[in-house]
C-alpha cells in the first residue's frame, strides 16, 4: 500500500518538531500506517534526548517565577510555600536557583 | 548529574507521591537544558525561559503517565519542548499556507501540529527501552563533526543555511553531511528496527 517511504531527513525532521505544516502533515499521515518509519522517528526522538543531555545548559532568568501566578493556577501544581524555600526552586519569589 | 536510572526514580517519586524535592531535582536539571534546547532552535530568550517553564509543568502533571519502558527520561521531556515549541510557532504565525503566512490559526492546528503519533502500538512500546540503548550506543560511534552536524540538524532544519554560516560551510556540504550523518546513524540501529 505504501510506496514511498519519507526520507531520513523528513523522518528526523518529524523528530526535531521542524516541519513546516505541509510536510508534517505528509508524515504525520505515513506515520500513522507506517510502524518501519514510526520506528525509526522514535529512535531519533531517542537522540533528541541524548541532544538534551549533552546540551550546554543555559541560565534561567531569576525573574522567571513572576510567571508563578500562572503556573500555580496549574491543577495539581503546588500552592503552598515550604517550610524551606530555599529547598524549592519553583516557589521561591526571587525566582529559581540558578544551575550550579 | 543524575543518571539515566535516577532520572526515572525521580520521576517515579513526582507520579507516585508528589515529591517536591525530587521535582526540584528534575527541574534544576531539565529546565535550563530544554531552555538552551529552545534557544539554539531560534526562540527568543524570553519564550524559550516560558516554555521551558511550561515543560516542567507538564513534568509535573504527566509524570504519572511516563513510562520507562517506552522511553528515557530525557526523551520524554524533549518531546514535550518539541511539542510545546511546534505548538507555540503555530500560534504565533498561524499556519502556513500557500500564499504565506495567514493571519489566523488554522482551525485544524491542534491536530495537525505534531507528525509524530502520541500513542503507541504495544510492541513498539516495548521496543523503547532497547531502542534508547541501541541509540545511544550508535551515538557513541558517530564522529564528533557527524553528532554536532545532527544536534545541528535538530535545532532548526529549516534553516539549513544558518547552520552552513555556523559552520562556515556551503549549504550544499551541509545538507550532505546532514545526510550522511542520518544515514551512518541508520546503518548503526539496523538490526534495531522491523
């Protein structure tokens, strides 16, 4: 039925998130039928996160958690402060800790 | 830095008890990498600080839903900065079409932003864990110049040309490169795959 397969760089691009919508919905259709090429998007999903690994991490800015009152109305997210802010990064006011 | 197994641990103890502090650790570790991820991707700093938020948050509330079997950890969350990224392009140029930029969403944008199907069939969910080992060691076998050409790939492949100027390369060598590296990863995971 299929007589085509995407390229690897179409199927990595399907991977990265950098399809314009044209060719994502090309791929996403293929992909829906295809396990060979769904396969092979997963495996390079799998270097993405190795990507992320071995990424040089970037500072988050301290003023951040402004957006806090945003991210508390999150159903499920924590709302109260601990005991020890200083032991959570995502509820102090100065924003979190920078990556050491 | 937390190993591939303490990852899990840690988001096994966020699903199962709502541990603050093993959350603290995951986001320590992730946010800053999926914000320098973003980056490199070309968002501006500060969307790339708001997704990278937004992906922890979603850490938070789909860790539940994390399977180790499918996938590493680290791979679960790329996928949710890729998502969320690819969600926040189309919002912010609307979709595409053939005249250019159109000024609205897509209707269908939700469903058509992602190529990639969210469920999986219960024997590819079963090759996940072997397929992130099989990965990661052909990873270890590429060149150095072959992984930056593929991280390269992966921050923006439409904008090869940008990746040419990075490297002080013609575009046309890039693109080869892309291609060879994508291939020589292939012919390492052969075997790997149906």
């Amino acid at each position: 039925m299929i007589a085509h397969h995407p390229s690897d760089e179409l199927l990595l691009g399907a991977a990265a998130g950098t399809l314009d919508v044209g060719a994502a919905i090309v791929v996403g259709a293929h992909l829906e039928g295809c396990a060979r090429c769904r396969a092979s998007v997963h495996a390079f999903e799998s270097a993405g996160g190795a990507m992320l690994e071995s990424i040089e991490p970037a500072l988050m800015a301290p003023e951040a958690l402004a957006r806090r009152a945003r991210i508390s109305q999150v159903a499920g997210w924590p709302r109260q402060r601990p005991p020890k802010p200083s032991a959570c990064i995502f509820v102090r006011s100065s924003g979190p800790r920078l990556p050491s | 830095m937390p190993s591939g197994d303490e990852l899990i641990e840690l988001i096994r103890a966020v699903a199962q008890t709502r541990d603050r502090s093993a959350f603290a650790v995951l986001f320590k570790h992730f946010a800053p990498r999926v914000k320098a991820y973003l980056v490199r991707a070309g968002t501006l700093s500060e969307l790339a600080e708001e997704l990278a938020q937004e992906t922890m948050v979603t850490v938070w509330r789909k860790a539940v839903s994390f399977d180790p079997a499918r996938a590493q950890v680290s791979t679960w969350v790329f996928t949710i900065a890729r998502n969320l990224r690819v969600d926040a392009l189309r919002r912010q140029h609307g979709v595409r079409g053939d005249d250019g930029i159109s000024a609205e969403p897509h209707p269908d944008a939700d469903l058509l932003a992602h190529a990639v199907p969210d469920a999986p069939a219960p024997d590819e969910r079963l090759a996940g864990a072997r397929r992130e080992a099989a990965v990661r060691q052909a990873l270890r076998q590429l060149a150095p110049e072959q992984l930056q050409i593929l991280w390269l790939s992966f921050y923006d492949a439409q904008s090869h040309a940008r990746i040419a100027t990075e490297l002080n390369l013609p575009l046309g060598t890039v693109k080869s490169r892309i291609r060879l590296a994508v291939g020589h990863l292939r012919r390492l995971l052969q075997g790997e795959e149906p």
